[in-house]
C-alpha cells in the first residue's frame, strides 16, 4: 500500500502572535515553526498502516525551504520519502489553490491513500483534503479516528457531533483526513534521525497553470484581535500569586461558588 | 445573472440540526442588506422534511430528491446540491459548519473551481460587497475576507454566530420539489452510535476544574486535582489532554467531548478554541488562567488572571482550603 501523507508546517502554538504592518497577517519573524497537530497524527496512522499492511510512505509538504524540518522530522519517524513542493508564497494562496498544486506533485505517484490532518491551527479552512479528493477523483472521509485497511474495501470511523460515531467504507484510492488522538505519536529515535539523512527529498515547484488556479476567491483584507464582547475582571495585574489570592475572595463574596 | 441566497438546511435522519436555522438567520440578514431573496434547500427521499423549513421567512424551500440522499454521503450530497445551484444559480451560498458540511461542501464548491469561506462569525454588506469575517489561529485573531471571483460564494457560519432563535418565521413559504440525478456512491455508511455510557458525567457536577496544553506533563495534573478537590469539584480536560492520554476521554469538554454547564468552571493553561468554548460557554462562573493575555478564553472569562498556571494554583488552593476552613 502506498501512502502520501501532507503535512503543513505551521507557527508554534505557544507563540504570542503580532499582527504584521500590513495587516494581513501575523508577524513571522518572531515565530518558531512545527508541524501542524493533525498532521503529525496522519503520519503516525500511515506508519502503522504500513506496519500492518506493508508500502511505502511519502511525505509531502508545500511552503518555503523551512518546510524541511517538517519533512526531516517525519523521515526520522520512519517515513520512507518525501516530496517538497517548493515556494515562498505557498502557505497564502487558498484552499482551491493548495489541492491544485497538491494534485499536482502526486498526481504521478498513485498512491492507494492519501492521509492529512482534517485542518491547519493557521488559517483552518478544513477543507484542502476534500477538495484535493475531488481533483483526485477519490471518495473521501473527514474527522477520521479509526482506520481498518484489512478487507476488500476501506473501513473508517467518523466522529460525528456530540459523541456519536459512525463508520464508512469506501474502495481505494481515497483521501482520509485523520482527528487528532487517533493514536499516540511516536518520537524520532536516533537510529531514525541517522536513517533519514540519506533518504530523498525530491523538491517540486508548481507549474504556472496550478499556480493560476490561485485566483483569490477569498482575500484577507485585514486581520486583528477579536473584540472582547465579555467584560473580564482581571486580577492580579501582572502578579500571579495576588491574583489567586483576590480570585478566592471573589468566588466566595461575589460569585458564591465556595 | 446570478441573484439570490440559497441556504443549506442539514437534517440526520430527519431531524434539522439547529445551527441550520442559524445559517437560515444568517442568510436572512444577508437578504435584507443585500436586497436579494433567500431560497432554503432541503435534501431527503421526498418533500416531507421541507415543510418544517417552510415556516421560516423564505421566498421559497427546494425539496431536492433522490433515493440516494436517505442517508448523508458525500458523493450524493455533492451531486444534488450541485444541481440545486446551478439550477438556482445563487450569489451566495450559505451552511453551517458543522461536520457534515465540512465533509461534503469543499467537495461542492470544488465543482465551481473554487473553495469555501469557511467558519464565518459574522456577514456585513456594504453596497453589494459581502465582509465575512472568520477566526483564524485556532480563535486568536479574527480574519474579514471578501472574494473576488464569480458567484457563488460558499461560506459556512459557526456554530453560535448567530442565533437560532433569530430566524424569522413566515406565512409558509412555497415549496418546489426538484427531481436531482446522484451518481455512482462510493461511501457506504453503516449507522450511527454512541459510546458505551461514560464512567464519569460531568453534566452533574457543580465545580469543575479543567486543565489543557498548558498543564505541560501528565505529573503535574495532580496539582490541578488538588485545587479540584479544594472546590469540592472535579477534573476535566481540552482535547489535547485525553489525545495524549493523560486523562480519559470521557473528561473531554467540548464540540467531541461532553457538554457542561456547572456551577463554576476554571480553566488552566486552555487557550479557549471554539470546538473547547461550545462545551462550557454556558458554566455560571467561568474562570480563566492563561499566561497569554490574548487567549481568547479570556472573552468568555468572568474571571481572568494572566500568568503561569503553576504560581496561581498552589496560591489559590491554600486560599480555598484556608476560607473554606
Ligand atoms: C473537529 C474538531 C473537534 C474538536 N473537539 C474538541 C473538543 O471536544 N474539546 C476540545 O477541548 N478541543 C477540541 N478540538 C481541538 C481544539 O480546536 C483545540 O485544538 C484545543 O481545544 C486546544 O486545547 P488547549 O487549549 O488545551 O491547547 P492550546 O490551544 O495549545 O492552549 C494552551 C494554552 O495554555 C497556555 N499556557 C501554556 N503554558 C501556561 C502556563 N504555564 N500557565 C498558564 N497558561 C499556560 C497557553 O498560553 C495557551 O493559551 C477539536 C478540534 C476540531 C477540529
């Protein structure tokens, strides 16, 4: 079984965000990068799958050259190649844009699976995969937490709303976007660190034609912190230890929780 | 010329999901501003389903029909509906987001060479241009969007973004049965369930303390159990904590996980995601601790302290067990 996995690199979810001059986005200068959460969980699934099933895993990953961290932490996770497609402005064109970009650089590989994370922590459109899936002509699943490749045809388990479930087959190829939690993600030994450095990373760069599709059907004209509707009090002011103490007091003589 | 607001209106086995009347708010507000009709679409065996929408101010339902669209798949809702734009042939189309129509509608706009503005909070029209304004960064930054390409536009509104209660009812609103092909369908569905009951229900419990990401290691949850029983209350999680493992998903608040209203909720080291806030925006007392003054659960917040989690709760604790003494 030949699986792609894409992954996106995204700002560490920790960092304290600025919004640039511009407006248009955040301040990167000052952000260190990883791999988006539901990602790192659609390369755990594919490498269990090919415990299980055999294959080969491919990497892809689109952006500028510090993609490549991306892509080297999942070689050194036991992923056996990658695909970089490669360009500045990649991270910004729009989900339509992205799939076509995407369908492109693995259109020539037929994979059997195509597995992502169902949404990036950046822009989370939620939706690259799905439509990558109807470029592809695959039948797809969103919200993936189970995968069951051992029949004829493709098992899947869904989160539905509110703790329902439900399962779905489907023939290969297809396109799953895999939830976060759906197994426990392995780290990279050292043995896998030495491994990856000689495994290959072919780089790609769009054609024009994909690059085309990047038509703006939705253009960020300004980004900034969303309007506090709720009237926090906030205690404290800078010093922890005095806002917990003034907090205890509230809950008892002004919201009566204690 | 394209005209006109068709919205999506999502039932599961006939049962309309009630952010479907907050996308039909939505859409109605947007017909207001912009002056332009708003069609409702229904998707079922027959019309039966439609007559329910049919109470809301709308110039007319389509009842789109096929066997095939019984169940929820991806490929028969994707046929169907294509039809039912290009037939209608919309300025905006307009769904809520939930995870059917995340499942299926990129697949949607993807037939009309394009993708969804997806997970809007609010719509405003100036003249005949449409701001939507969506969150971005997991709920931290807002982003106003505007496209420029051709109609239709697809965008989908959150959960929450408006108010079900705010769709205006009507004098029965006409409806069109409209006969649509599906093609092959390649997903089969099986039904479906819930987990086997959970060992713990938090729906009952008056105090809950709810740790996430800024907890940083399973050690130190035993500090925030400590402050749970201080309170008299119990432990709950983000999303990320039962991923990892440390806590059971049944202690899961959120869109995936339970959904509580207790008495007081304190929130440690959670950054406050929407999938988070629809699972305890309705707590009586809502306190957060964060060291990012940004958080956006600080918005919901009655009660804020920014700083590190690790100084406030063994200060806070001390103070309960002492007032409560
Ligand atoms: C379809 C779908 C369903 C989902 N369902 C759920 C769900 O049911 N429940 C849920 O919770 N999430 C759910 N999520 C995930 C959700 O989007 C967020 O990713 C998640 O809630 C984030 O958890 P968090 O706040 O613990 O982590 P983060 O977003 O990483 O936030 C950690 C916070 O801790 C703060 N912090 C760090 N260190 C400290 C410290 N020392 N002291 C104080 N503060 C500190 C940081 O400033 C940050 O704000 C779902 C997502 C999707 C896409």
């Amino acid at each position: 079984m030949k699986i792609i996995v894409l992954m996106k690199q995204v700002g560490n979810k920790d960092a304290i965000l600025r919004i640039n001059r511009d407006e248009t986005w955040i301040e990167e200068g000052d952000l260190s990068f990883e791999v988006n959460e539901s990602d790192g969980y659609a390369l755990e699934e594919a490498l269990r799958l090919r415990e299980k099933h055999g294959g080969e895993v491919v990497v892809c990953s689109m952006g500028p050259q510090r993609v490549k961290s991306v892509i080297k932490d999942a070689l050194a996770r036991g992923a056996d190649r990658a695909i970089h497609i490669a360009g500045d402005d990649l991270a910004h064109v729009g989900p339509f844009a992205s799939a076509t970009i995407l369908a492109e650089a693995i259109h020539g590989e037929q994979p059997d699976l195509v597995l992502t994370g169902l949404q990036s922590d950046d822009y989370g459109f939620a939706q690259t995969g799905v439509i990558l899936a109807e470029l592809l002509k695959f039948p797809h699943a969103t919200i993936v937490i189970e995968v069951d490749a051992s029949g004829e045809r493709l098992r899947v388990k869904r989160e539905l709303e509110s703790g329902w479930y439900q399962w779905y087959s489907m023939p290969t190829p297809a396109l799953l976007t895999i939830q976060s939690g759906i197994s426990q993600i392995r780290y990279a030994t050292l043995k896998g660190i030495m491994a990856a450095k000689k495994k290959e990373i072919r780089e790609v760069t769009p054609s024009a034609e994909a690059l085309s599709g990047a038509a703006q059907h939705q253009r960020v004209t300004k980004i900034y912190f969303p309007l506090k509707t709720k009237q926090t009090q906030f205690l404290g002011n800078g010093d922890a230890k005095a806002g917990a103490a003034q907090l205890a007091e509230k809950l008892r003589t002004e919201a009566r929780v204690i | 010329m394209s005209n006109g607001i068709l919205v999506f209106a999502e039932h599961r086995a006939g049962a309309f999901n009630k952010t479907s009347f907050e996308a039909i708010a939505a859409a109605q507000q947007l017909g207001t501003s912009l002056q332009q009709p708003v069609t409702a679409v229904v998707l079922f065996t027959d019309d039966s389903l439609a007559r329910e929408v049919a109470a809301y101010n709308v110039a007319k339902v389509i009842s789109a029909e096929n066997p095939s669209l019984a169940e929820y798949t991806p490929d028969a809702y994707t046929d169907a509906m294509e039809q039912v734009v290009r037939a209608t042939d919309p300025q905006y189309v307009i769904m809520p987001h939930t995870y059917l129509v995340r499942d299926y509608a990129p697949k949607l706009s993807a037939r009309f060479g394009k993708g969804v503005i997806s997970d809007c909070i609010r719509a405003n029209a100036s003249g005949d241009r449409v701001t939507f304004s969506r969150r971005i960064f997991l709920g931290k930054i807002d982003a106003d969007v505007v496209s420029d390409g051709e109609p239709p536009v697809f965008a989908t509104f959150q959960s929450g973004a408006y108010r079900a209660e705010q769709a205006e009812k009507g004098s029965g609103a006409q409806i069109e049965s409209m006969p649509v092909e599906v093609g092959e369908v390649r997903m089969q569905p099986e039904p479906a369930f819930q987990e086997v009951k959970q060992a713990v229900d938090l729906t009952k419990t008056d105090v809950i303390v709810a740790i996430g990401r800024g907890i940083k290691s399973q050690e130190n949850i035993a500090l925030a159990q400590g402050l749970a029983d201080a309170l008299g209350g119990d432990l709950a999680a983000s999303r990320p904590i039962c991923d990892a493992g440390w806590l059971p998903i049944d202690r899961q608040i959120g869109s995936s996980g339970q959904t509580v209203a207790p008495k007081l909720y304190v929130a440690l080291g959670i950054s406050g995601a929407i999938q988070h806030l629809v699972g305890m925006k309705n707590a009586g007392t809502i306190v957060a601790v964060n060291k990012d003054p940004e958080a956006p659960i600080f918005d919901i917040a009655d009660y804020g302290i920014v700083g590190d989690l690790f100084e406030v709760v063994p200060v806070l604790t001390e103070e309960i067990k002492r007032l409560k003494g």
